[in-house]
C-alpha cells in the first residue's frame, strides 16, 4: 500500500489570519469552512488546563456531493476525516497539519468504488493547493 503521509506547511500569516484567509480561498477549490474548533476553548470547557500558549484548530472544510453519497452510503466513513486541517502556532511559526489519502489507500478503504477513490483522492490534492493559496 502507498504510504499516506502527513502535508506539512509553515505560514507568516498568524493561525487566525490564515483561517480567514482559506475561509475566503475555499470556493475557489470547490470547498467551505464548515466549522472552526478552537482547541483550547474545547479543553478549557472540560476544565482540562492547557499551556497558556496553546493556539491550535482544527478547521473542517465541506463540500457537500450529496449525489456522491446517494451512490455509496459507506463513503462517509473515508470523507470526513480528510476534510480536516489542523492549524497550530508554537514560537510565532504557524504549523498547518493536512492527512490526505492516497487513491490506493481509499481504493483499499471501499474496493468496490473506484470512481470514488479517483475522485477522492483529487479532492484531497485540491485541499492541499488550498492550504498553500491559503499561506
């Protein structure tokens, strides 16, 4: 199997300024924010204590191909988690984390759909130019 590997990104834009700025990229690649975590704040309203200099989010992008799903419920379980980007700061540098699959590793995922794993697999290259107009 193809190694999936994780897109890594340095950013001069602070971790808001880049979330602002793939907010207004999004459309231009076919996706949009869906929704923003800022992590700290998840942690705090558990009474988890964090580091006073802990800046990341998780940000989850969407583009929303019902006709996709209509064709194969189980697809679910492959898109949401390569919708994700995780943007941190640690020491003035702003980190953006990505984990896109490999069309192998979505052909082995769902064997029987293999326009899927094309498609997908495309998707999640679209997510990376994202990132990096985003930057």
């Amino acid at each position: 199997m193809e190694n999936t590997y994780l897109f890594r990104a340095k950013s001069s834009k602070s971790v808001q300024d880049f979330i602002e700025s793939l907010k207004e990229n999004a459309s231009k690649f076919d996706y949009y924010v869906r929704y923003v975590f800022n992590k700290r704040q998840e942690y705090e309203q558990r009474d988890i204590s964090v580091d006073d200099h802990f800046n990341a989010y998780q940000v989850m992008l969407c583009s929303f191909n019902y006709k996709g799903l209509q064709k194969n419920i189980e697809r679910l379980a492959v898109l949401l988690l390569p919708k994700q980007i995780v943007v941190y700061s640690k020491e003035g540098v702003t980190t953006i984390l990505y984990l896109p699959f490999s069309e192998e590793f979505i052909r082995e995922a769902l064997p029987e759909d293999e326009e899927f794993a094309v498609n997908q697999s495309k998707a999640c290259q679209r997510i990376i130019k994202l990132i990096e107009a985003s930057k």
